[in-house]
C-alpha cells in the first residue's frame, strides 16, 4: 500500500518548512525499466552507469566508404574512450583531415588494409585520398627521394576496385611500366617519374601486394599540360 509521509525540513535560516513524501509499497517499473534502458556499459572497463555519466563516441565509421556511422559506444570517462578507441594499438580510430570524420585505421572486415595515407604529416582517409589523387595525381616525392633518387618502395597510391575503373573513369590509362615489384620498387618509381616529367599526372593501382615487399601494381597515367617535355 502506498502511503504518504509529512515532515518538516529545517532550513538554514532556521525556520520550518512542511514536506511531503510518499513510499510505494511496490517498485515502480516503468521508472526502474526507464532507469534501466538508460544504464550503459563502458566498452573499456565494464562499468555500468546511467548514459548522462558517460561519454560517447559519437559518430564514427568502420570504413571511409560507409555511409551509416557505426553504433556509438560509451565510456566512463574520456580517458577510457581515448584509450579504446584511439590508443589501443589495433584498430584504432584516426580523425580525417579531408573530411573530419572519425574512421577505423584497419578496415574490421579485411584486417590487413589499412585506410589511411599520411599526407603532410596527418593522416587522411583513403575515400579523401582516392579523391585526391585522381583530381591531382601522386606528387613527385611518392617515387623520387630528396636526392633525387628513386624510392626502394611503394609509396602512395591504392587499391582500386578490380581492373583499375576508378581512375579509368578519371581519364587515366595504363601506363607502360614494371609491374612486379620484388622487394625493390627502384625501377617502377623511377619509371612513374620519368612520366611525371614528361607531363603525365600518375597514380599507382595495386593488384596484390604487401607493401613495399612483392607483388603487382599498375601505374596508370594521364597526359597534362604541365611538365618539362609535352
Ligand atoms: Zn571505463
Ligand atoms: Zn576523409
């Protein structure tokens, strides 16, 4: 049975005021399953607290090319989501310059493809990326050290979907150039630099490669109107 208290509350004043409260004989379920939905987990520690004491991821997405943010996480404190989620050590988060979003640096569904490039010392996305490197073409440096010299490894460029359509459609064609790259990539970037020279804006499409070590790519070109030889 429910039943209703009157007291009265000393205030600091030191005057009375009248006060009523109320017990419920039973719990009050609505209110304990509201309270009970609002509870959270902290993805990190395991702590349970109602969602206004904990932080939340927010939007953030598993790979550059998803539309739908994944499911926001919770945390007890914005130390434990930074710990998680961007210092663990694998499949941390990075912040993409091109397009600020929150994205995974591996791709969850295929472990080994990381999605980012670093560009101007920050990390950029490799949607933004792709984006980037066909309207612009990879710069010189991706093939030519300081010294002029030719890079031993891959540098930039990027998975294409099969048969290279992306830059196909950005007006690129298949270039002439080695294609197997065995530890030593010296000759296909001294190849894609001779092109950048010659007024052609390159960009490099993988076939199947561990990076730097050996495998397949496809130097793919288009003829610009900038460069020493036209
Ligand atoms: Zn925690
Ligand atoms: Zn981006």
């Amino acid at each position: 049975m429910n039943t209703i208290h009157h007291a009265d509350q000393l205030k600091l004043d030191g005057s009375c005021i009248p006060i009523t409260t109320y017990k419920f004989s039973k719990p009050i379920t609505e209110m304990r399953k509201i309270i009970e939905d609002n509870r959270v987990e902290c993805e990190h520690c395991g702590i349970i607290r109602h969602k206004r004491r904990m932080v939340s991821s927010g939007e953030h997405y598993a790979t550059p090319w998803d539309k739908i943010p994944e499911e926001p996480r919770w945390y007890c404190s914005q130390e434990h989501m930074d710990e998680s989620m961007f210092e663990s050590g694998s499949f941390d988060y990075f912040i993409c310059e091109g397009c600020c979003r929150i994205i995974c640096e591996q791709n969850p569904k295929q472990g080994h493809h990381v999605q980012y490039r670093v560009v101007d010392s920050e990390p950029i996305c490799l949607s933004c990326y792709e984006e980037m490197i066909l309207r612009d073409g990879q710069p010189l440096s991706d093939f030519l050290d300081d010294d002029g010299k030719p890079q031993p490894k891959i540098i930039g460029g990027m998975f294409f979907s099969t048969g290279n359509p992306e830059p196909k459609e950005a007006g690129y064609e298949e270039l002439d150039a080695p294609s197997f790259i065995r530890f030593d990539a010296s000759r296909f970037n001294k190849c894609a630099a001779e092109y950048i020279e010659q007024g052609w804006q390159v960009v490099v499409g993988y076939g199947s490669i561990g990076m730097g070590l050996e495998g397949t790519v496809t130097l793919l070109g288009k003829k610009t109107h900038i460069g020493n030889v036209l």
